[in-house]
C-alpha cells in the first residue's frame, strides 16, 4: 500500500509539472504573438507616416505636403528579350512596328509598306512620338515589345487623320539594330534596256544633215 501511494503521489506531481510546462508555453506563445503584432502595426504606422519620395525635405529642397497624382504613363510589354546589344540614346533604331486603335484596328504598319521595309529614325530626334522616343529603353537589339502609349505621348488631343483626337494608341515593335549612321539604303535595281527591234533598224542621219531642215525630209510642195 505505502508503494502504491508514493506511485501516485509521483504521477500527481508529473501530471502537476506538464501542466505548468504547458502553461508557460502558451504564454510565451501568446507574448510572442502579442509582440510581433505590435511590430507589425509600428512597421504599418511607420510606412503610413513616412512621407512619400519627393514629399520630404531633403538637402536645399523643401517639404511639400498633399496627395501625389499620376498624370499619365506609358506602359509596354516585352514580347521577346533580345540577344543583341542594349539599345541606347543618340542612334539611329532600324524598327519594325505594327500600329493598332485600342479598338484593335490596325492603322499602320511597317510590313505594308513598299518592299515592307523597316523604318529608321533617331532616337531622341523627335521625329517620332514621344512614346517612341522612350518606349525602347531597356530593349536589346533582336527583342520584341508591345507598348502601350496614352495620348499625351502620341498625337495628343488634336490627333491626326486618321488617328483620332486623345487617342491612346498600340503599338507592337522589334527593334532590328541600331546605328551611328543610318544604314546605306540599297538602290533600286536598274531598269533593264529597252529591246532591239531586227526589223527596223535605227538610221542615223548623215554627218551635216538635220531631219527637221534637209529637202530630202521636207513634204512635197502642192501643186498649184
């Protein structure tokens, strides 16, 4: 009896101990929770805080305060990365393009041109849209990208037959190469001679007669 009594006086102090074990493990569970809580909302509140890129005052420049808006921005997806070099400012782009409406109508392209040969323009030149002259930053030569132009960096509110008024515009590109000249464009082929008729040979005139003054040439005179 007295060994059966000190078993169980045994098992009642384990069963004591897991219980207090157990206990403090759930309030460490919950004070850790509790903590990363509260880091989570100082990290929130900081970010909420914090002033936005361009808000705050840094070096001679002052703070200013209010909402910040986006006016407008072109956006692009790449369709193909390319292997050659990356494109850079001050070139001349040889570029195939297609153009469409964002109603999926397609308005131009370079393949239906005569001869479909890419056009060549240089960059920054504004001899193109501005959405050109931006929307190949970050290509490589041999890629492939679609961009997606807003008005303002188009034709803008005018437009321009047939591109109608703010009209956002799409356009697929693959920027062929780039150079510091333009590419020597190929000539023409020559026209092929004009052919030889063995039955009526060209007569040449005589040395020191015209056709338009020899008697030989002139009509007979009428009789009267």
């Amino acid at each position: 009896m007295r060994f059966v009594s000190t078993v169980a006086l045994c098992s009642a102090a384990l069963a004591v101990s897991l219980t207090a074990v157990s206990m403090q493990a759930q309030t460490a569970s919950t004070a850790h929770r509790a903590y990363s809580s509260a880091a989570a909302h100082r990290s929130t509140s900081a970010k909420a805080t914090a002033p936005e890129e361009g808000l705050a005052a840094v070096g001679s420049m002052p703070a200013v305060t209010g909402p910040v808006k986006t006016l407008y921005a072109l956006r692009y997806v790449d369709l193909k990365i390319g292997t050659g070099e990356p494109a850079e400012t001050r070139k001349f782009y040889t570029v195939h393009y297609t153009g469409w409406t964002t109603s999926g109508e397609k308005f131009d392209s370079s393949f239906d041109h005569d001869g479909k040969e890419p056009i060549v323009f240089p960059v920054g030149a504004r001899q193109v849209i501005v959405g050109w002259d931006t929307g190949f930053e970050g290509m490589r030569v041999g890629g492939k990208r679609r961009l997606i132009v807003p008005y303002q960096l188009a034709y803008g509110e005018r437009g321009r037959p047939p591109i109608a008024p703010k009209a956002d515009l799409i356009f697929d590109v693959e920027l062929l190469a780039q150079s510091d000249t333009p590419p020597q464009q190929q000539a023409p082929p020559a026209a092929p001679p004009a052919p030889k008729n063995p039955t009526q040979p060209q007569t040449q005139p005589q040395p020191g007669s015209n056709p338009a003054t020899d008697p030989a040439n002139k009509p007979a005179a009428k009789p009267e």
